[in-house]
C-alpha cells in the first residue's frame, strides 16, 4: 500500500520503519503539498531539532519553554510532542525521527521510556478526537516492540505459556535466535521478518531447521502492496500465516499457538 494511503486514514499516529528516510519524507512531502490548501509539514529529529518544511524552503522552528524542566530533561521529545498535537489539531502533519532511541527500555524502569510511551498515548487519544486525517508520523529505521503490546500479550497468555520478546533488524540475529529458541524447547514462535520475509533464503532455512511451530504474521495486508511483497519465502515453512490484522496479528498468533 502506498504511503499516501496510510496518511489519508484517520489513524493518529502512524509508525513507519525504514531505512530509506529520505524517500519516506519526499512521499510525505508531496502529499502534504499536493492537499488543498497545502497542509502544513513539520519534522524533528534529534540533530535537527524542529523544522517547518514549505516546499524547498526549511525554516527551524524554536519550542517556548513549558512544562516541568526535570520531565523534559529525561524525555526530550515531551515538548516536542505537545507542539506537535498543537499543530495537528490546527491542520498539519508532523514526521518525528528517531523515536525508536527513546523507546529502549533495556531491563528495569526507564523514566525516558515511561514519559515517551505516556506522552504518544495521550497525543493518540487527543489526535484520534478530531476523527480528521492529521497525524504525527513516527518514521524510524528499526521498529522497537511498544510496551503496551507487550503487557497486553503477557497480560492475555502470561500464565498460559513462557513469552520471550525478541527484535532486530539483523538476519544474523534473527537467525541466532532462532537457533536458541529451539535449543530451549520453546513449542512456537510467531515471526514477522519485514522485508527479509521476501528475500532471506537463511531465514526460512532457520526456521525449517529450527522443528519450532511457527506463525508467520505481517501488520499490514501485504497482497494489497508491491507484487514483489506478495511472495512468501518464509511463509512455506510455517504453519500459518497471519497479515492485514494490525498489532492484533500478534494476539491471533499466540492464541493459535495455544490451541494444541
């Protein structure tokens, strides 16, 4: 699916994980300025700081100081996201880079994370208010497991089944844990490779090899995007395959995985 059709939805914040930046924020771009009138387009990034893009001109743009200074010194983009959600319900469409890097929580409590994740929802529900398409768009070169979707997996199947998260955006890695996965026993595994689903022969050698029950699963529908997504390399290798549920994919996965 283009990316113009993702931003025509009426979903506040869309996540969008990359490693071509650039030619994400051109289709961004052109959309905004193809709208009428124009819509607005603002960008941050942690080198750039805040910018208002009209066309070819790029103008910085400077944040009033507000708020609890101890909040916005743990969690840089606080401000940031306030100044986004402002724009937005005005009329606009704010790209936010480098969110993924105040989404690493590691182990424990991060308060950096804590204050990130509450400050996303609460521009989600403002933002999904307006029931318009204004959005902030989350544009990341790897995509970091949100902690809500994994407390609400544990939450769901936590006493039904051991869960261990994993994610990277190496093959190797993916590969490695495979392997140790099925050294440990684990019964399944619920798998979505991105654009390695479609290229990595050694990724699907791994999980044939690994004798691990798996379920292949995508975010979005990928027969409705490029004819090259439409082949699964993956795919013959696992016992189901799951696409165009959303984050509810993952759920769905699980609970097949817990019926035998």
């Amino acid at each position: 699916m283009p990316l113009a059709d993702y931003l025509e939805r009426k979903e506040p914040i869309v996540y969008v994980s990359t490693m071509e930046e650039s030619r994400a924020e051109a289709e961004i771009q052109e959309y905004c300025d193809h709208r009428t009138p124009p819509m607005p387009l603002f960008r941050w990034s942690s080198t750039r700081g805040l910018e208002r893009v009209r066309g070819a001109v790029v103008e910085p743009v400077t944040l009033a100081e507000d708020g609890d200074p101890r909040q916005q010194a743990q969690a840089p983009l606080l401000p940031v996201l306030r100044y986004a959600v402002s724009q937005c319900k005005e009329d606009g469409l704010f790209i936010l880079k480098d969110v993924h890097q105040f989404l690493r929580s590691g182990s424990g409590y991060n308060p950096t994370v804590a204050l990130t994740v509450r400050a996303l929802r609460e521009a989600f529900y403002e933002l999904r208010a307006l029931n318009k398409a204004r959005k902030i768009v989350l544009l990341c070169p790897e995509v970091i497991i949100p902690p809500d979707l994994e407390k609400e997996l544990r939450a769901e199947f936590g006493k039904a089944a051991q869960l261990e998260f994993f994610q990277s955006n190496h093959e190797g890695a993916l590969i490695d844990k495979i392997g140790a996965l099925a050294e440990a026993k684990f019964d399944g595994l619920v798998v979505n490779g991105g654009a390695l689903t479609h290229t990595s022969v050694a990724l699907r050698d791994a999980l044939a090899g690994s004798g691990l029950r798996a379920v292949e699963v995508h975010i979005s529908n990928v027969h409705s995007r490029e004819e090259f997504r439409h082949t699964s390399l993956t795919a013959p290798v696992c016992a189901a395959v799951i696409c165009g549920l959303g984050s509810q994919a993952y759920p769905a996965a699980v609970r097949f995985l817990l019926q035998d």
